[in-house]
C-alpha cells in the first residue's frame, strides 16, 4: 500500500502519523489531477462544446459516485463544498433557523471539533436558543447516556461527530438519532474522521446531514460532500448567489435551480471534485477490510505500548478508532512533537480544534498520533521508543 504514495518516496525516513489532520496522497490521485488540467479543463454546466459537456458528465458522476459511497438515496442530496467546515456552516446558516425556532434548543457533545462546535453555538445565539454541551468522561470520550439523557421534548437539533477527532471514540450514531427522532430534532453528523476508517450508511444511521472533506480520505484538499435528506434540502434556502444557481433573474426577484446545484454557486472546485472522485475510487478498490483492520490492529498496539510508559496518560477508549492521544506528565504537548519531529516523527500537538473538551480534560493541549492505511508496525515501534527517548530527556532519567 505504501509504495502507492510517492509522499514516501520523496520523505522515506518519515514517520508520518497525522492522518487525522490530514492523509498522505495516492498517485491515482496526482495522475486524475494532471490529466485534468492537460485533458479535460472546461467549466461546468455551462458550455455547449465537447470537452465542457463531458467535464459536466464527470462532475456530475462524481456526485453519484458520493451518493453510492454514503448509501444516499439519490445524488440529488449531495452538495459539493469546501470540506466538512463549509458544510456544516452551509447547514447552520441556512437550515439552521428552519430548525431551531426563537427559544429552541440545541444539543452538542463536549468531544467535539470547533467545526461542529461554534456554528451551533452562534445560531444558539441568533435564535436564543438553549446550547447544551453534553459530558465527557475522563478519558475523553464521550459520555453517551448523559448525550442520550440531554435529548429530550423541545431538543430541534442534535450535532455529533460520528467519530471524534481527539479520543478516537465512535459514537452511535443510530441510536443517538433514533432518540433525537423520537422528540422531533434533526440530526447533524460530522463524518470527517469517519470516512476513511469504516463503512458509512446515511440512511442506516438516521443522519439528516453528514459532512465530510476530501483530503481526509485521501483526496485533495479544498473540497468535501454535504449528503442532506432530500425532504429537508426542499426546505433549505441558499445563502450564496451567483452563477448558474439560479432559475431565472429579473430586475427585482429571482428563483432558484432545482437541486444541490443551488447550493454550488460560481465556478466550482472542478479539479477538487474530480480528483475527490478518483481518491474515492482508488480507496474502494485498495482499501479492504483487512487494511482496515490493520489500522484498528496499529491503534491497539499504540495504547497498550504507551500505556505502559510510566508518567504518560493515554485519552481514548480500547475502541479508539485510528488516533491515540496522549499527554506526558510536566511536559507540554509542543515540547513533546518538537522532541519527536527531531526523530523524524510527524504528530500533531495542540487542542486539537476541541478547546471545550481540552477545558473539560483540564490541560492545555495533547500529542495526538494518527494512523492511515500507509503506516505499519515499525511506525508504531519508532513512535513509541522516541516517546520513552522524550521522557528520559524531559524529566532528566539517564
């Protein structure tokens, strides 16, 4: 698998562990963005020659291909955007005030990414709405009977992450939105640290919105997919305008195309769709259950190893999911992957885009190592050895 990423060719000493923040790039990737660029470079849904009628056909493929690999029921709820940040900002600002009336209340976990965070936390604000920040435990995963309990009659919106991007934690999805269902509130998921790591069913899961970006799932950055229901993208307005999301325009009104592309306006992110199309491609023909299973099989042997290191606390559950976050006692998460990278070891260090669970953890900040289908037992060797190097130098042990 490794040597499908020319990353490794150019950096072979590398221990790259910071998939969760964002993966490392096939070549099937590289080849679909450059003949792009020489080949196919038209705009969409506007030109009547060839080469801008088969770039549409791509476009539009890739938006099925995303249907298909979310089990949408159709690739009319599929909205390309910026990545999971964008989406989940589109749902707040525009669907947002449809669901959450004036004194309405929303639901969130204390586990999650400021994306699925603050703009809940300001629509609270604009429709004084009640925000309630659910409990963690002190591992830092979420403490999903207090969730459950929170979501009660009057609760409009639900917002979880399906995996977290601290603790690793999956959260059940099903039986959270089942619950959120069952008292009439809609359910957002944030899929960004999912969609690499495990088969993903919409409908399955009851979301009403799943987000999720293309660079965490091997693709490029800059673009990701937004799946809504399409009973509630009926409902939900554009808060963007421009070219070819419109119906028809005239001196005082306007009206809207019919599906996702009225949430697309301007020239879009072509080259992002189609090489997000080529990075799912590629994954659904490589990554198998079984490299999946040797992620899951990585990220047990990283806690146990790190567990065992005396002064280091380990976050996350047996369950974690392709991230361990740690801490080493008296020595700050910063000094710690400086420490590391000087080994050749590349960790993210931080709050990780969680400060309300970081407050809620009482620290600062953590290491965060993270895996993708690339790494393999002598990264987790490596990673572990150059944390025990890091405390032996740190606290002064010969």
């Amino acid at each position: 698998m490794r040597e499908q990423f020319p990353f490794f060719k150019a950096h072979p000493d590398l221990v790259y562990l910071d998939t969760a923040a964002t993966s490392q790039k096939p070549q099937a990737l590289l080849d679909s963005l450059q003949n792009y660029y020489i080949n196919d470079n038209a705009n969409v849904h506007r030109g009547l020659y060839k080469l801008a009628y088969d770039t549409t056909e791509a476009y539009e493929g890739v938006r099925q291909q995303v249907a298909d690999f979310l089990h949408a029921q159709s690739a009319e709820e599929i909205i390309f955007t910026r990545g999971t940040t964008d989406s989940l900002n589109l749902v707040a600002s525009a669907f947002g005030p449809h669901a959450v009336p004036a004194g309405g209340r929303i639901v969130v976990s204390g586990a999650e990414h400021h994306s699925n965070f603050i703009p809940w936390q300001q629509l609270a604000k604009r429709q004084q709405a009640t925000f309630t920040v659910t409990p963690v435990h002190p591992d830092g995963t979420v403490d999903v009977p207090a969730l459950l309990a929170a979501i009660t009659p009057g609760t409009n919106l639900v917002a979880i992450a399906q995996v977290t991007n601290v603790a690793g934690d999956t959260l059940p999805v099903a039986e959270i939105a089942k619950k959120a269902h069952d008292v009439g509130a809609i359910v957002v998921v944030d899929g960004a640290q999912a969609v690499a790591h495990m088969a993903v069913d919409v409908q399955a899961l009851g979301a009403d919105f799943y987000a999720f970006s293309g660079h965490k799932i091997y693709g490029p950055t800059g673009i990701g997919a937004l799946y809504g229901r399409a009973d509630l993208l009926a409902k939900m307005p554009p808060i963007q305008f421009g070219g070819e999301m419109i119906s028809e325009v005239r001196d005082q009104e306007s009206t809207w195309a019919d599906g996702p592309i009225k949430y697309e306006a301007g020239t879009p992110h072509i080259a992002g769709v189609i090489g997000m199309g080529a990075a799912l491609n590629w994954f659904q023909k490589n990554v198998d259950a079984a490299a999946l299973q040797t992620e899951h099989e990585l990220t047990s042997q990283l806690r146990t190893a790190l567990t065992a290191i005396p002064d280091l606390t380990v976050y996350g559950n047996d369950d974690s999911l392709a991230t361990v976050s740690f801490n080493l006692t008296g020595i700050h998460p910063h000094d710690v992957a400086t420490f590391l990278d000087e080994q050749q070891i590349a960790v993210r260090a931080g709050h990780h885009c969680a400060q309300p669970l970081m407050a809620r953890l009482g620290v600062p900040a953590t290491v965060r190592a993270s895996f993708g289908v690339y790494n393999n037992q002598d990264d987790v060797t490596k990673l572990v050895e150059a944390v025990q190097a890091a405390r032996r130098y740190f606290h002064g042990i010969d």
